[in-house]
C-alpha cells in the first residue's frame, strides 16, 4: 500500500472514530436529562451535538495530552496511529453494545498506548505522564465527586 492510501484510510478511520465518540458521548451526557423528561430526545442531542462541535474549537487540551504527554512522538507511525484508532472504535462500540458507560477519550489513550507498545515496546511509553495525566485522575475523580455531592447535599 502506498503511504497516501494509508493516510487516507487513517483519515477515513478518525471519522469512524469521531462518530463513535459522538453518538457513544452524547448517550452518557443527556440520558439523565432525557430520563428525568428534563429534555425531549431530539432537544438533548441537537445540544450535545452543538457543544461537542464548540468543544472541539475550544480546546485541544486532550489533544495536546495525547501528542505529547504519554508516547514517544518518535515512534508514533501511522499505523500505530490507525491501530490506536481502532482500538477506540472497538471499545466504543463494545461499550455501547452493553450499555456500559465509558469515555471516548480515555478508549483513544488506551487504544495508542496499546498500539504503541505493540510497535516499539514499552519503552516508547512515557509512563510517569500516563500515570499522572490519565490513571491518577481517573482514579480520584470519582472520590472528589462522591466529595462534592456530599457537601452539596
């Protein structure tokens, strides 16, 4: 395969993504404001459907976190990229398949940090940046949550 036909088919992969992350996100933000009658259905998604666009335009941030807090930029190929990218579809869609709610962004973390372990080895990781980016503040969010809620109620 010549390297344009592979970066298309990355390119046509990340809208496979995109669309995964929106209608897999846009389920977990508004099935609250939907299930209470909050919001109608159509409602619900058209606003989360703006603000994920606005989103996009507002920040990088996860981006930024991504390109260069967690793997070696080096030996990152567009394969690795590709493999990554499926790796979030599927845990996406898996998720969704069995109603478990989960993040897109965290399921393309996890999809190129696999990917590039299985290209260039652990080493390519940057591990100290995965652990106090990614696992440490997921593993405190819901204690901070459960925190708040309880001073809030």
């Amino acid at each position: 395969m010549t390297k344009d036909v592979i970066i298309v088919l990355v390119v046509i992969t990340a809208l496979g993504f995109d669309f995964t992350n929106g209608f897999h996100d846009t389920g977990n933000a508004m099935a609250t404001s939907i299930a209470t009658g909050a919001l109608p259905p159509r409602v619900a998604v058209a606003i989360s459907g703006v603000l994920n666009l606005v989103g996009a335009f507002l920040s990088l941030a996860v981006a930024a976190t991504i390109a260069n807090g967690l793997v070696q930029t080096a030996d990152v190929t567009v394969t690795v990229v590709f493999a990554g990218l499926v790796g979030g579809i599927i845990w996406n869609l898996g998720t969704w398949l069995f109603g478990i709610p989960s993040s897109s962004s965290h399921a393309l973390i996890g999809g190129v940090i696999g990917a590039t372990i299985a290209a260039a080895g652990g080493d390519a990781i940057k591990w100290k940046g995965l652990f106090s980016k990614v696992i440490i503040p997921a593993g405190l969010s819901p204690i901070i949550a459960l925190g708040v809620a309880a001073i809030g109620t």
